[in-house]
C-alpha cells in the first residue's frame, strides 16, 4: 500500500484494535468488580433469562422455608396447648377413679371432686378459647371443620376430617328423654310421719311437717349423689335424671305408704329410663346417645350436634324439624413450595369440653362437660367419656406430630438442599471466575496499552512523505 496524506489506514485500523481492546477492558473491570459476568442483557441474553428465573426460584425457595419454619411454631404452640389438655384430663380421670371408690368415700369427697373436676374443664375451656398464633385462634374450632347451626335450639358440638363442607338439614325424629319417675298419689298436705327416700341409692330423710315445696327442696339438696332433680308435676311429685339417653336411669322407694300426707310415692319402687335421640342429618339417620345426634355416613359423616330442652318440659329434648347445620372447612393452610398451589392443609378441631368424649355408646354423659362423679355409676361412665376425650386429644396431637415432622421439617429440609443446588446453579451462569478474568483482564491491560503505542506510530507514518518531498 502506498503512501497518502488524506487517509491514513494504518492508524485506523490501529485505533480499532485499541477500541475493542478497551472495551473488553472495560467489560472486565466490571465484572471483577461486580463479582457478576452478567451484568446486563448484552452480556448474555439466554444467561440472563436462566438466571433471572433462578433468582425467583431462589428467593421463592427461601420465603418457603421461612413459611414452613412459622408453621412449625403454629404447631409446636397448639400441641403444646394440648399437652396441659392432656395432663388436665389425667388428672381428671384419676378424680373419677377415685370417686368410683364408693366403699371409701363419702357424699363430701364426692362432691370434692366433682368440684376439682368442674375447675379442670373450665380450665380445658380456657386453654381451648384463648391458645392463639399471633391473633388466630388455634383450638376453638376456627382452625379446623366447623358448623353453624341457623337454630337456636341446635348446638354444634365437633365434626371431623371426613365431614364434607356443606349445609345439612337436621330433624329430630324422636326426642332425647330423661327418666322420669313420677309419684302415682300426690301430696296435698304436709308430712304427718317422717318419711325416708331412697333414691339411685341414696337415702333421703323427710321430717314430718314438710310441705310438698319443701320435699322437693330436700330431695334437690341431695343432686349432686343422685343424679336426679325433683319438681311438681300435676299437682305430683317426679323426679327425673339430670342427663338424657337410655343409660340414664331412676329408682325411687319410700318407707311410707302412699297418701295425701306422704311424698306419694309409695313403698313399691318406681323406676325409669331415659330415651336416646333419634333423627337425621342430610337425610341419612345418625345414631342417638342422650341428647347427642351424630352422622355416621354420607357427607355429613362425623357430624355431632345436641338439642336443646323442649319449651315447658325439663325431661324432653326439643322435637321436629331443627333447621340446618352450615359445616365450613377453616383448615389451616400453608404455602410451602415456592411456586403456586404448592401448599399444605391441616384442621384442628375445637377441644372445648363439650367436643371431647362425645357420643360413647351406652353412656349416660353425651359428652365430657356433663361428666358427674358424685355417684358410682356417673364415676364409670366418666371414665369411659374421660378415656374417648384422651384419645380424642392425643389423636390431634399425634396428627399434628405427623403433620410436624413428615410434612412442614420433612418439606424444609428438602427446600434447602433445593436452595443449595439453585443457589450453585445460578452463580455457574452469573457469578464471575476470577481466575479467568483476572487472566483476561491481564491480557485485556496489555492489549490496551501496546494499541496505544502502536497507535501513536501509526499517526506518525504521513510524515515520512516529508522526507520524499526534500
């Protein structure tokens, strides 16, 4: 190539090499810099794609384990709150044994205990209404499968995992009975001889001289021991049963004969039995115990509900059509992926002592709030109720162990070792490796400063035609 003034290529192509050069200089000091070999779009389209999207995968991954750890603390504060339900009812259970000890106890043990068994269920009560996560509510039903009833004369007690969300309609077939045992003379004037009851066992002194108001108060003294509760009815003295059901029972004496001066009840033993409620939910019959209806199949299945006292009569539940049962499913969800729908479901029913023990067959109590040592066959029952309760309450605490530790830490352990490998994956793609940039940047410096040099010569090539033109 000859020699020109007007265009000087070498220096051209010379200022292009340094261009470059610079430029990938530049780039390199960036990275080195960043500590990122894609720092835009131009330095990787498809890299930048890849590792955007891992990136969300990565902060996803690392919120999931953040949600399973809160969960964890969710279910470590319910089940502890199960764990004093537990020891309550331990307790509880050993009071009804030894309120079963009749041979040894008293009337005022009895009621002793009674009365630390009441104190415990209101206990039970309180820890199951007021146990909450931050401000929800963990063990009053609200986290788990539960139903409103549209009547005031329906009482939802506890539904189940297998209790499908729905409304049901409710109709009472055949009331709930208490037993009743009525006097067949009845009392017009006061006592004229002391009288004796005996009533379920228990021996009742009557002084002469007492009014028929008055024999119903002494009877309603002894309750507690007897299980029963007395009234006037039609101008008679009865008695009846303070639970509902077939197992509910009655047995009334006196040493007196029958008369218009006399309770009325006789010297021949009257005695009675209670009736179960029957009905249906959905349709479908369930089965009765005492004032207790529970579903045994169809969608409703697991459904328990009990009925309110008839209007007029203390012995009677309420009869006929009892509107509907709205069931909902409250269960608790968790996101514990981190991409959508990827999640989590627990229900935990509510623990309140009318939802523990419900429906024992051939039990007089429906459920553990009715439970009454203060006689021997009410401290038997208990221990059967007592017993259904503790496995009603170590079955949700083993649920929610389960649901601990092979779902929630099971999940976060996995989420980790995931996070791990996206983390590696992404710092392949992104991350700069310094020990081949610190060689390119080497080569990069060099090249720049060897264009420069160059660079100057080149722009000194048209003087040398001065030297032609001498």
């Amino acid at each position: 190539m000859g020699l020109s003034i007007a265009n000087n290529v070498a220096s051209l192509n010379a200022q292009n090499n340094l261009t470059r050069a610079n430029e990938r200089l530049t780039t390199s000091v960036e990275r080195l810099s960043s500590g990122l070999k894609i720092n835009r779009g131009a330095d990787g389209p498809a890299s930048l794609v890849i590792s955007e999207k891992q990136r969300a995968q990565i902060a996803g991954l690392e919120q999931a384990i953040e949600n399973s750890e809160k969960a964890v603390s969710l279910v470590q504060t319910a089940e502890g709150a199960l764990s004093e339900i537990n020891a309550l009812l331990v307790k509880v259970r050993s009071l009804a044994i030894d309120s079963a000890n009749t041979g040894v106890n008293d009337s005022d043990a009895l009621t002793a205990n009674q009365a630390e068994i009441n104190n415990a269920l209101d206990t039970i009560n309180r820890i199951a209404n007021n146990t909450q996560f931050l401000s929800k509510k963990l063990l009053d039903g609200s986290a788990g499968v539960n139903g409103t009833p549209n009547d005031a004369d329906v009482t939802f007690l506890e539904a189940t995992d297998d209790t499908s969300a729905g409304s049901y309609a409710v109709i009472v077939t055949a009331a709930a009975e208490k037993a009743v045992a009525t006097a067949g003379t009845a009392q017009t004037g006061a006592l004229a001889v002391a009288e004796n009851l005996t009533v379920n066992g228990v021996a009742i002194s009557l002084n002469a001289g007492l009014t028929q108001a008055q024999v119903v108060t002494r009877v309603n003294e002894f309750s507690y021991e007897t299980g029963v509760t007395a009234q006037v009815t039609g101008g008679a003295l009865e008695l009846y049963s303070s639970n509902y059901g077939a197992s509910a029972s009655i047995s009334v004496v006196s040493d007196v004969a029958a008369g218009a001066t006399s309770s009325g009840v006789g010297t021949t033993a009257i005695a009675d039995t209670g009736l179960d409620v029957a009905g249906t939910i959905d349709g479908v019959a369930g089965t009765g115990t005492g004032d207790v209806l529970v579903a045994t199949s169809g969608a409703a299945q697991g459904l328990s509900l009990s009925f309110a006292v008839a209007a007029g009569d203390p012995t009677s539940s309420v009869t006929g059509a009892q509107g509907s049962v709205s069931v909902t499913d409250n269960s608790l969800t968790f996101q514990i992926g981190p991409n959508a729908n990827q999640t989590a479901d627990i229900a935990i029913n509510r623990v309140n002592p009318a939802s523990l023990g419900v429906g024992v067959s051939g039990n007089q109590f429906g459920n553990l709030n009715q439970v009454d040592v203060t006689s021997e066959t009410g401290a038997q029952d208990a221990l059967a109720v007592v017993d259904a309760a503790i496995d009603d309450i170590t079955t949700l605490r083993g649920d929610l162990g389960a649901f601990q530790a092979n779902t929630l830490s099971a999940t976060a352990s996995n989420l980790r070792t995931t996070l791990e490998n996206t983390v590696n994956a992404e710092s392949i793609i992104r991350d700069t490796d310094f020990a081949a940039e610190i060689a390119n940047f080497t080569q990069q410096q060099v090249l720049v400063q060897a264009g420069t040099s160059v660079l100057g010569n080149a722009n000194q090539l048209p003087q040398l035609i001065l030297s032609l033109l001498g």
